[in-house]
C-alpha cells in the first residue's frame, strides 16, 4: 500500500486529487494539508511514502517542503501537481529533490501511475516540459532572487535591507543589476519578468 498525503490550497482541487487517489487499491490517503505549514506537520507525524502538492501554498510552498524532506532524510519522495508548466518551475523543483512534476491539465488517469513511479524511486515529469526542463536557467543569482522576492512584496530598499542583512546601497546594486540581465526598466518589471518565467 502506497500511503499518499495531499498538499494543495485550494479546497475543491485538494477533494478532487484525494478523492481520485482513493479509488486506486494500492494508495491510501493518510490525510490531506491545506497549506504548507499543516502539510510539514502532517508530514512529521503521518510520515507518508509520497506527498503530492502544489507548488504555491501558503507557509511553505511545495518546494520549500521537498527540500525539507530532503534536508531532513525523510524517506517520503514528492509528486508536484501544479498549473506552473514554466521550464524556472520545473527547474527549481528538481533543484529542491522533488521526484515528479505533473500538470493539472493532464489526464486524471495518470495521476495514480505518477505516484505509483514516484513511490518507486523513479522519476517522472510532464512529457510536454521534458525536453524544455533545462532550456531556460534562470539569469539571477540566489541573492538577487532573494531581493527580487521582497521587492515584490513591496518592500523599501531599506526594508529589504533590513530583512537581508545587507546595506540600501547593495540592495539597489542587487536590484539594478537584475533588472539589467532582465532587462526590464525597474524593479516591478523585473519582478514581473523574474516571476512569469518561474524564476522567483
């Protein structure tokens, strides 16, 4: 028996997956997180062999969680089903340890056989984002990314600063130097590019 947790925000999409895992004989669905933050918990106390989550959630995202496990040496593999088909996305997630990445406009038939794979050690990813999965690296550093991610929040150069442990004057260089290798105009440009290409 396969024992599956179900990780996913929306309420009618997380029914719907673990209603469908239900019917397979060989998968049980220990329990089912509707953020990031239960899903850890969850994960922890349930130890499940394959969490199958979206990638943005509130608290951890999916990737937040698979590197987690991964950190931690858990013996769980992770399933992402998700809308995000951007090659930064798939990307980002093979870099976080994950051990599947499906769309939700796929066949529902082949979420089971995915998990079933996954359970198994091997590895599986959407055939359409298979041959583009390292066409696009992602142009900024880790610390331009980190910026990037609070600027898009709002946050001041001195607020982002503060949170980054850096001076406002580096924060800006971090800033002008993404939106240059983006080349974008500014910094909400630059978020929006960095974000649209799964690079956030």
């Amino acid at each position: 028996m396969i024992r599956v947790l179900v990780a996913e925000d929306q309420g009618m999409v997380l029914g719907a997956l673990a209603a469908l895992l239900a019917l397979e004989r060989d998968i049980e669905v220990v329990d089912k997180a509707a953020d990031g933050l239960q899903a850890w918990a969850m994960i922890q106390r349930a130890k499940p062999d394959v969490l199958v989550s979206d990638i943005e959630m509130p608290g951890l995202t999916g990737l937040d969680l698979a590197q987690r496990i991964r950190e931690q040496g858990l013996a769980c593999r992770v399933l992402i089903v998700t809308t995000f088909g951007r090659p930064g996305y798939l990307r980002r997630a093979l870099d976080a340890g994950v051990s599947g990445y499906i769309l939700k406009d796929q066949p529902s038939e082949q979420l089971a056989g995915a998990v079933r794979k996954v359970a198994q050690g091997q590895r599986v990813i959407a055939p359409e984002l298979a041959e583009i999965s390292w066409s696009a690296p992602s142009p900024l550093s880790e610390r331009e990314r980190a910026v990037l991610r609070l600027a898009e929040e709002g946050r001041s150069n001195k607020e982002i600063a503060d949170t980054l442990a850096l001076s406002p004057g580096t924060v800006r260089n971090y800033l002008h130097e993404a939106a240059q290798k983006l080349d974008a105009a500014n910094r909400v440009e630059a978020t929006r590019i960095a974000r649209a290409n799964g690079w956030l």
